[in-house]
C-alpha cells in the first residue's frame, strides 16, 4: 500500500512537540533543541494543522497539552524511540557481516544465554548481536527480532515454535539459612521462610503436594517478579526459593547457594525458540538455533 506523504510525520516536529510537552515550555524546548522559541512553536502550529487538533492550550505563562495532546504524545515517544533504536542499529551493523536479534526472557538471557555467547561469536566471527528482554509474547510485525526465547506452550501469533527445553526447578537456600533452619525432609522446609516469583505463585503449593506435605503455608513469604531477584533474596538469606537449576550455576558452584533437597520437580511448561514468518531461513537465526539446540542438550 502507497502510503500519503501527507501523512508522513516530520520527525524534528516531533521531537519538537515531545520536548514541550515535557518542559510545558516553547523557551524550554527550543533551548534544549537549539532552535528559537518562535520555529518551535511554528513546528507545533503545523503539526496541529496536519493533524486537524489542537495540541497544547495557554495557562499563564506555560502551555499545557491538551486532551489530544496527551493521547498523542506516548505513540510520539514510542516512534521516536523506535526510530533511535533504528539507526542505532544500522550504525552497530554497518561494518557487521551479519546481525542477529533476539527477545529474551530477562533472567535466561543475563544468567544463561549471555554467559554462553563468545562460543557461538567465536564460531560466527564478525556477527553482531542484539539482546532484549522480554516477558511475555509480542507482535514480531511491531518489533523486529529475529527471533525469541519464550517459556510456556507453543503458541505464538504469526511465528513457528520450536522445543528448546524442559524446565526442572530445585529447592535452594543460602548456607547461612540452612545452618539456622536444618532441613532433612520436605516438611522442614515448610516451617522456614519462602520466597516466591510473582508470576507463578502456585509453585512452593505444587512441589509440596509433589513430595506429599501439606501445603498450608505454600503462600507465605516475600515475592519478586523476576527470577534474577528471588535467586539475590535466596542468597542473602531471605528464604527458601524453587529456582530452576540452570539459572544458579553460578551461585552452586561458588557455594553461595546450595540445593536443599534432592527433589526437582519439572514445571507444566517448556521454553521455545518463536521464529517470525518469513525469517525461518535467515542463515544466521538458523545457525543460532542450531548451537544453542547443543547447548542445552
């Protein structure tokens, strides 16, 4: 579809309307945007006249953005910052023989993924790679990766998904914890504190069912939303936390952490690789697919 130049916004007026309405200023804006007051408010007049809105009203000596104006502004910050985003790659990639980018579940990608990447450039010399977090699924025509690490069932709009893994969780603890709370049984750790991720409260409830104790205290205790920040309360001692192992190598293998119990219990979901359509053979998501697939074998 041809799109209207018409309707093409000029990003400096946008970057003129997004910094007077931070400042609530025209002087303010042009100061920071080394222009002059008056070719700022020329910018805002004209982009009020392509839109057919009016974007800021008078109040004494500042302006104020307006009903419209406050609709409009978070889809301006969120072009300019794709836009930003844009050349930022371009620039990173320019001299790159190729470039792979890729969503991340934050904690797998801090502690897991990027640990292991100088094998995979090592082997793929002059690749450059671009990392991002995220939580939960997206619209891959909105955000171009390339592809996604995703943890749950395999279902992702407009993309292909692929078994990268199981997830087995353990019970783990700080050794100052265990010293002061002895655990021989799981019932033991049922009367120490609990740590919980946020998004998946029912976890302590589901591995002491596993392991035939009675779970009225599964719920209590301190909850985090991310995995990074309950394996950091675990270590300091804030609690008993069900942590997947792979995510603490780190800490097991320098003892700041050990395994309570020897009772994994393997979580209902799975990670996946989501590949968009139309990127399935892009050589360099296929040659990632195929070393991290070694990884985790």
């Amino acid at each position: 579809m041809k799109l209207s130049r018409r309707l093409v916004p000029d990003v400096t007026t946008l970057q003129a309307f997004e910094c007077a309405a931070r400042h609530g200023s025209f002087t303010q804006a042009a100061a920071e945007l080394n222009l002059t007051q008056s070719a700022v408010s020329r910018q805002i007049k004209d982009l009020e006249t392509q839109l057919g809105v009016l974007l800021f009203e008078r109040v004494r000596q500042r302006v104020i953005l307006s009903d419209a104006g406050q609709k409009f502004l978070p889809e301006v910050r969120r072009l300019l910052h794709q836009t930003e985003e844009l050349m930022v790659r371009a620039m990173a990639s320019a001299r790159a023989d190729s470039t792979l980018s890729i969503a991340s579940l934050p904690t797998f990608g801090s502690r897991w993924l990027v640990p292991r990447l100088p094998d995979f450039l090592r082997r793929h010399p002059g690749t450059v790679i671009n990392i991002a977090s995220r939580s939960a699924p997206f619209d891959f025509d909105e955000q171009n990766f390339d592809l996604a690490i995703h943890y749950g069932q395999p279902v992702w709009a407009r993309a292909t998904c692929s078994f990268l893994c199981n997830e087995v969780i353990v019970p783990a603890a700080s050794p100052s914890l265990l010293k002061a709370n002895p655990v021989e049984a799981p019932e033991d750790i049922g009367g120490g504190p609990l740590l919980h991720l946020a998004t998946r409260p029912k976890l302590w409830a589901h591995w002491f069912e596993t392991n035939g104790v009675d779970g009225h205290g599964a719920y209590r205790g301190n909850r985090f939303d991310q995995f990074s920040m309950v394996i950091e309360a675990a270590t300091a001692g804030l609690g008993f936390a069900l942590l997947p192992r792979y995510l603490i190598e780190q800490e097991l293998a320098a003892g700041t952490l050990r395994i309570v119990l020897d009772r994994p219990m393997q979580t209902e979901n799975s990670y996946y690789l989501a590949v968009p359509e139309g990127k399935r053979e892009n050589p360099i998501s296929l040659a990632f697919r195929e070393w991290i697939a070694e990884q985790v074998g």
